[in-house]
C-alpha cells in the first residue's frame, strides 16, 4: 500500500536525520579522542612534500628526504620527478624577460620553449605581460611636450587603470606650479589681495596655518644700519631698537654691537 510506502520512506528520513544528529554530537568526542590517541602514540610523519622543501632549504639529510619519499610510497625515479616538481622556477612573464637577453628580444618564442612548455595560445598573453608598459609620469611628461595630444593621454590614463572620473585630475597633477617664494614674488608684483597670496601659498604645499608664517619670513626686512638710523632719529636712548633687531633675526647676545 502507498501508505506503508510512505511510512518507510518516512521513518528512513527520520532515522537518516536522527543518524545525523547522533554524528554531531559525537564528533567532539572522537576529535577529543583523537587528540589524547596522538598524544600517546604520535604516528604522523612528515610529508614527502614538506620533505623537498625542507631539504631544498638544507634543513634535513638526503638519508631523510629518501626515508620520507619511500614512506609515501615513491619509486626512485618517481622521487625525482616529485622533487623536481617542487624546485622554485621563474614565471612566465620573468621567463620572457630572460628570453629578451638570450635570444631575439623581438621574437622570443623558439628561446622560451627551450627552457617551458608554453600554449601558443595563450603565448601572446604571456608575452604581453612581459613588456614595459608606459607609466602615469611618462605620458604626462609626453603630454606636457606636446608630444601626445589630451585624448591620447586620456586614453593611456585609461590603459594604465584611471578611472575616468580621476583622469582629469592626474592631468592636472603632472604639470608644476611654481614655489611658494615666486608665487609670493609675483602676487607682490600684481598687487593682489592678501588672501589670495595666502591662498597661493598653500596651492604650492604650504599648510594654511603656516601660510601667513611663510609670508612674514619670505618679505624684505630693512637692513640692521636702516632700523638703528630710524631708531635714532625717535629715540637717541634706542630703547626699542632690541625688539626689531629680533625681529629682523639678530641674535640678542650682539644687541649691544649694533647699539655701539
């Protein structure tokens, strides 16, 4: 009858399921029981695999890198093969580099193939990564000399992984302004408003609370013999005349110089 059918597809389900549950609960046990078996009698070994590497590092004998090799289960020459596998071997792209010195940098196919089994393929590739690509700083510089025109650096932008929104901007990063000082220098000259001087002057890597600092450094001072003679003439006694010495950057320990 269908329901029998059914009784013992369902009662199958419920004890796969009760199967289950029993295993979970289990499961920490037989890993705890694990543990304490190795604790008392540790029988793992060390792979063949950990076993190349170590020796390739001259951490191991050859008499143990053989042991190892024969406890996996590895024919001499099926040994070698496994060792040879694990020895460190350049990459493609590295293997073309060297392809371009030991052979016809314009055509290093028939050199790689003696040294790697190369797809034809997927040579192009390969090969491809290989080559120099032009840098961010190259193509300004390119574009800077008119060499290239802005389409074709935004297009390099592109190739070397700008995203569009960013190229204009490293566009504008690869041309120099001029430093702080000849900024000051030519705004002084035009007769601009301070705050677009100050504001130059961090445009050319001066933090803006150090702007106005920078620009009482960078403005002409009248000579020591100037501020003594202007001194004179408002105060033969000079009284005033150690603060502006400071100002102008003489040391106090020589006031008394210029005041004699």
């Amino acid at each position: 009858p269908a329901g029998a059918f059914l009784g013992g597809v369902g009662g199958r389900f419920i004890s796969e399921i009760a199967d289950g549950a029993l295993v979970g609960l289990l499961k920490p046990l037989t890993i705890t029981t694990g543990y304490k078996a190795f604790e008392y009698a540790p029988v793992l070994k060390m792979t063949p695999a950990a076993a190349c590497l170590l020796h390739q590092r001259k951490k191991i004998t050859d008499e143990l890198l053989d042991e190892r090799f024969r406890w996996g289960g590895f024919e001499p020459i099926e040994q070698k093969f496994q060792y040879d596998s694990m020895r460190p071997f350049p990459t493609i792209p590295d293997l073309v580099v060297w392809a371009r010195y030991h052979g016809d940098p314009d055509n290093v196919w028939s050199t790689l193939l003696d040294k790697v089994d190369i797809d034809s393929v997927d040579f192009p590739v390969w090969e491809w990564l290989g080559k120099q690509r032009l840098t961010t700083m190259q193509v300004q510089t390119l574009f800077r000399r008119g060499i290239i025109e802005k389409f074709n650096l935004h297009d390099q932008l592109a190739r070397i992984g700008w995203s569009e929104p960013d190229r204009e901007n490293i566009e504008l990063l690869g041309w120099s302004i001029p430093n702080a000082m000849l900024l000051v220098q030519g705004n002084l000259q035009q007769e601009v408003y301070d705050d677009k001087i100050l504001s130059d002057i961090s445009v050319a890597d001066i933090h803006p609370d150090y702007a106005q600092l920078y620009l009482d450094a960078v403005l002409t001072k009248p000579s020591s013999q100037d501020l003594i003679a202007y001194h004179l003439r408002r105060d033969p006694g000079l009284a005033d005349l150690d603060a502006d010495l400071k100002k102008i950057g003489i040391h106090p320990a020589y006031n008394d110089v210029y005041r004699t």
